[in-house]
C-alpha cells in the first residue's frame, strides 16, 4: 500500500564542519552503500572515516564544496544535500553550482523528504548565501523519474539530455529570478 506524503515534511540542514562524531559515523555508512552509489553513478567508498571526514572537511574550508546533513523532524541525520562545482572557481565568487542530494535511508524515499531537502538547500543558495548564487544545475538519470518529478516540484526545468553507454543522463537547472518569481507567486497564492 502507498502512502501519500506527510502534508509538512521538515528538514533541517546542518553544515558538515557542525556534524557530532555520530553524525560523521553515518554520513560515512551512507557513501559505503553500494545501492546509494549506483543511484550516483559511482562506487561505494573505501576510504575508512576518519579519511573521509577529513577530506570533506578539507573541501569545505577550500570552498569548493557548500555542504550539509539533512536533519529529519527529530533531528536524526538521513541524508546529504550540497554545492559543488562552483563557477568560477573559488577564490573567485561563484554564481552557479551543481546541487546534489541524497537520502541515505532507503524507507524514507517517496516520501518527500528529498524534495524537502532540495527546497531547504536553494533558499540557502539563492537568499540566505553571503553572495547568493544566480544558477544551479543538476544532472539525473533518464529512468529516475521519481528525481525528475521531486527536482521539477522544486522549480528545476529540464535543459538538455546527454546519451552515453547504456544510459541517458537529463540536465536540469533553475535561475535565482525564476526561484523568486516562484517565492513570490506562492506567497501571493497563500495570501488570497
């Protein structure tokens, strides 16, 4: 039986260099998941955690990564959601990144907490960053459509397909104007 998602899903977004010990432990068992992997098309991690934690903490204070835990409703860590590849490259001041998320706990998919989280992630991108970002992109497989309909909810539009061996990848992105003309209309919509 599927349930339909919770009226209110609310995440939190908690910066990586502010994870407890804990949180880390997670975070790290998340990369080692074989299936969130292949969702990335990528390969499990191998480094131990420690490694890994000093490596994203590394990338964090270069600026070449924004990135953060997704925090449910209790204040458990489910996931990651982040910035990266920024340009123009830090030093400079970026205006557009690739935004990646993932929630690490298979039961949770579906139930809006992605969405949840993409929303939480652009509102830090596009208003509550020092220098806000005027783009952010994203790249999704062409059979998750489940992604493309969570990261269209959001306000991303599809820009283009890249065929490559055995799979279709679908490029998506949305501006900082589209984003606020969307804040706005929801505001105004809420208000009649």
């Amino acid at each position: 039986m599927i349930q339909p998602p919770p009226q209110r899903i609310r995440v939190t977004l908690k910066p990586v260099l502010d994870f407890t010990a804990a949180e880390w432990r997670t975070l790290h068992a998340f990369f080692r998941s074989r299936e969130l992997a292949d969702w990335n098309d990528a390969r499990p991690i191998r480094m131990p955690g420690w490694l890994f934690r000093r490596v994203m903490q590394e990338e964090e204070r270069t600026g070449e990564r924004a990135g953060f835990g997704v925090l449910d409703e209790r204040g458990q860590l489910i996931g990651s959601a982040e910035l990266y590849d920024l340009r123009p490259p830090p030093p400079l001041t970026p205006t557009a990144a690739t935004l990646g998320v993932m929630i690490g706990l298979p039961e949770l998919w579906g139930q809006g907490y992605g969405r949840a989280a993409v929303g939480a992630l652009l509102t830090w991108a596009f208003q509550e960053r020092d220098a806000p970002l005027s783009r952010v992109r994203l790249t999704t497989f062409a059979h998750n459509r489940r992604a493309q309909r969570a990261f269209a909810a959001c306000g991303f539009r599809e820009v283009g397909r890249t065929a490559r061996a055995g799979r279709t990848d679908v490029h998506m992105e949305l501006t900082r104007a589209q984003w606020l003309a969307a804040q706005e209309a929801g505001a105004q919509n809420a208000a009649e």
